[in-house]
C-alpha cells in the first residue's frame, strides 16, 4: 500500500452516503469492483483527488447480492455497476442504464459467482513409466470462491 | 414528435480494429441516445489469476492486450513488488520506463495512422504506420519482442541492454522523431483532419471529470491528470508535465496524442541520458506476496488500475484490472448523443477504443 492509498471498511448503509460525500469533496470515481469471499461477496470502490487514491470496501451478503446503485451521483458507476451484475449476479436497484445482464457477454454466466468449476490445471510431474498404462481417476472439478 | 431510428454499429465496423457494438437511436441523421455493450472477447483473465503461480501470471497478465501490452506486465509486476516490499534496481527501473514510453509512442502511432484511415487520408495511414515500424524495431533490438516485450518480471527485468545498443537507440530516435514531425504537421495543418474533428464531439472539462473519464480524452478537455505525475518507475526523476489541451474535441484529442508522442521520445532521451548501472533485478527466493494494493499507471489511452489481493499462498486470491477504455465508456455514450451519424466513426476513434484491454 502506498503513502498516498487507504483502503477503509464501511457498512452497506453508508455506500451511496459515502459516495454523495466524496462527490461533493471532488472526488473523481475511478473504479468498482467485487470479490467472491467464502461467505460473502466484498465489493470495493475508489476515488480519487489530486492522485490521493481512498478505497472503501463493503461486504454484501451471499443470500442476499444487493448493492445500492451509484448512478444519480456517479453517472459513470452504470459501466461497474453492469459488470457486478454481469460477473457476480449482484442485484442494482436503482441503476440508470441496465443492460439486464448483457452487458459483458460472458460464455460463462455469473463467471465469479464462487460456484463456477474451473477446468483442472496439469499435474506438475509427468506420470512416472510404472505409472503408464494404468488407469488414471478424473481430476477432481475445483470448487472456487 | 419525429419517428426514430435505431442503427446497429458493431461489432464488425470499418473503423473498428476491435469488436464493441453501439445501438444508435436516431432522429433522421442525428443521435438521440447510444447504448453501448462489449463482452464478445471476454477471455476471464481475472479469474485465471486465481489459477496461476504469481510469477508466471507476469506473463500472462501481459499478453491483456496486444497494444499496450509491457505497461500491463509492468503494473501487475509493481504491484506484486510493492506486496512483497521489494525494491527493483534503478536500471531495471529506467529500463521499464524507456520501454514504457515507447510503447506509448508506438500506440499512439498506430491510433494516428487507423484515425487517418477513417478520415479517409491513406497515405497519411501508411506514414504513420511506417514511423511506427521504425519504433517497433527499436523494441525488438532491445527486447526480442515485437508486440509482446517479454521483458518486465517481477523483481526487476528479464535481460539487461548494453550500452552500445543504447547509443544506437538513441540516434535513431533522432530518425524517428524527424520523420514524425513531418507527419505531425499534416495532421495538424491539413484541411480534410480539421474538417472531420475540429469542433466535433466536445466535451467539456467538468463533465469529463464527472463521466470518470482518463488519459487524452480527459486531458484534450483541459483537465491535467496524468496518472504518471504519482511518480511511479522513473517518472517522479525526470522532468515533464502533463499535455493538455482545451478544446475538448476531437482534434484536441488528436493534438494531445501527437504532442504526447514528442514528450515520449524527450523521456526516452532523459532515461538513456541518466541510466543508471548495476542490477537488472532483485530476487525473492521463498517470499510471497501479502496483503492488498491499488497499482495505478497512464498506459497509452489513460489511467490503468490494477486491484491485487493476496494471502502468502502462490496465487492471487483477486487481481482485477480497470482499463482505460472501460473508463472511457460513459464519456463516450455523452459524446455521442447529438452528433450526426457521420461523425460517428471518427467520435468513436478519439477515446482510442482497446477493446480486448476492456475484455480482459
């Protein structure tokens, strides 16, 4: 983390509050963006002023994938906003422009809802020759998030 | 109340070397609204962080885009640098600088000569490009690469460059930049450019700021920001300042990638003037990255961010990446809606669309 960088926890109440604030300090929306925890999905976003960079992280609910929408005080927020819905499955009430999931046509829907099954990577070690010949049981499909 | 229109532009468009699709509503030959949607080379980069050792993802994390390819690699490599505390040698430092700014100059290059095609001017189109094939062989001498560098690693870079290959990038920069000024003067002087940009997609500096947007096209509208004042790599020990503009159109956009392909040959100048000897990188044997950060660098069409998280295992637990293209979007919705469709192309052109950054 750099001197000029700070990442700050803050309740889901406060994330259209928070940013109405930073709106009206001149703040800059640089970006949102989600990340699948085990039991929670953390959703963060930035702003930015004279280069001085805040972050502020809120943790949304797996059962309940909701975010406030941004987009009376960023009109910008409706790309990110898009995009949490398209890649996480986040709910947006209020979001200006929805593109109802279309926005990134992803082949994978929902690609880091925590539940998609990536395709197992290769063994590091080549099986040894003892080994040829014999049969091998299927990796087993890796769970993500 | 007059009937409207709605005109498919994309994904597969003359001037689009990339695929991005535009639903365009129009009043007779006017733009009311234009809604735009991407996704149709969405690769899950992001996801495959998660998947690959830190070290090799250097790799991977440069091949986000073919443009601007070594300022990717350069900014997951200090943001894995900046989680395991590690200090890059000063010569690896200036190194990754010169090839940044090179960089930017071959993309900006390349945006001249693809604007010059949709202007309809093709012989400026092939100067351009041929400039550009000066540049790129710079890159190859001193890299290997052509369009992926394959030089940034984390720690440091892959191979050092000597000092007589130094001198001789150094000369021919001089090439490069004599034939570029010729070049430049046409864009600036010539009557058809100005027709097809000068007052013609405006934006203005506040809602620039307000759309969120980055690079020349914030910067075309009178607003200096220039993610490399944070002084990351060698920025913060050479002496420059932010081009700018105020126009805010489209010519303004095109002056201030010109005037900023001049400030990157002086910034090449000054890191081979002010090279540094010794160590082309520090090891880490044993370390892993740590902790989270915001990496943030200016790649050729604006500010790049770069979300890393990390919890001492091999991986990345999330490595996101903002494109400047992405940003760009919402500024490019407000500068399309009440122009006619003819400028269209050229509109879309300015924010530099790098759609498959955008995709990631």
């Amino acid at each position: 983390m750099s001197a000029n960088e700070s990442f700050e926890d803050i309740e889901l109440d406060q994330w259209v509050a928070t940013a109405s604030r930073h709106r009206a300090d001149g703040f800059r929306l640089v970006q949102m963006t989600g990340t699948a925890r085990e039991d929670h999905f953390e959703v963060m976003i930035s702003y930015d002023r004279n280069y001085d960079c805040v972050n502020f992280r809120v943790h949304v609910p797996r059962d309940r994938p909701e975010l406030p929408s941004l987009s009376v005080v960023f009109p910008a927020s409706f790309t990110y906003e898009n995009e949490l819905k398209d890649l996480f499955g986040f709910n947006i009430p209020g979001l200006a422009l929805d593109y109802g999931g279309n926005f990134l046509r992803t082949k994978t829907k929902i690609p880091f809802s925590g539940s998609v099954t990536l395709k197992k990577e290769k063994p590091e070690r080549a099986p040894s020759r003892a080994a040829a010949g014999t049969k091998v049981a299927p990796p087993t499909p890796v769970r993500e998030g | 109340m007059a009937n409207t229109t709605i005109i498919p532009f994309g994904p597969q468009h003359p001037v689009l070397p990339e695929p991005i699709h535009l639903d365009l509503e129009l009043d007779d030959e006017r733009v009311v609204q234009a809604l735009p949607s991407i996704g149709y080379v969405h690769r899950g980069l992001e996801l495959l962080a998660e998947r690959h050792d830190f070290v090799e993802m250097a790799q991977v994390a440069e091949r986000i885009c073919g443009i601007c390819s070594f300022i990717h690699g350069q900014g997951y490599c200090q943001g894995i640098e900046r989680l395991m505390g590690l200090e890059v040698p000063p010569r690896a430092v200036y190194l990754r600088t010169a090839w940044a700014e090179m960089s930017r100059i071959q993309s900006h290059l390349l945006w001249l000569g693809l604007s010059a095609d949709a202007f309809g001017f093709e012989s400026l189109f092939q100067h351009s490009w041929r400039i550009r094939e000066m540049l790129v062989d710079i890159i190859e001498e001193t890299t290997g690469g052509r369009v992926i560098f394959g030089s940034c690693k984390v720690g440091g870079i892959r191979k050092d460059v000597d000092a007589e290959t130094l001198q001789r990038v150094n000369r021919r920069m001089r090439e490069i930049e004599a034939a570029f000024d010729e070049v430049a003067n046409i864009f600036r002087a010539d009557r058809t450019v100005k027709q097809r940009t000068v007052g013609v997609g405006v934006m203005s500096a506040e809602d620039a700021y307000a759309l969120g947007a980055v690079g020349p096209v914030l910067r075309a509208s009178g607003f200096a920001s220039d993610t490399r004042q944070l002084g990351y790599a060698a920025y913060g020990e050479l002496e420059w300042e932010p081009v700018v503009e105020q126009a805010g159109d489209c010519y303004a956009r095109c002056e201030v990638r010109l005037r900023e392909i001049s400030q990157s040959i002086d910034l090449i100048r000054q890191c081979l003037a002010n090279m540094p000897e010794g160590e082309i990188e520090v090891t880490f044997k044993g370390k892993r990255p740590k902790g989270e950060t915001m990496v943030r660098l200016e790649q050729p069409r604006g500010e790049v961010c770069y979300y890393m998280s990390a919890n001492g295992q091999k991986n990345l637990e999330r490595f996101r990446v903002r494109t400047p293209t992405f940003a760009n979007i919402a500024p490019l919705v407000h500068m399309l809606k009440g122009c006619d469709l003819a400028d269209v192309p050229v509109i879309v052109l300015t924010i530099d669309p790098c759609v498959s950054c955008t995709e990631r």
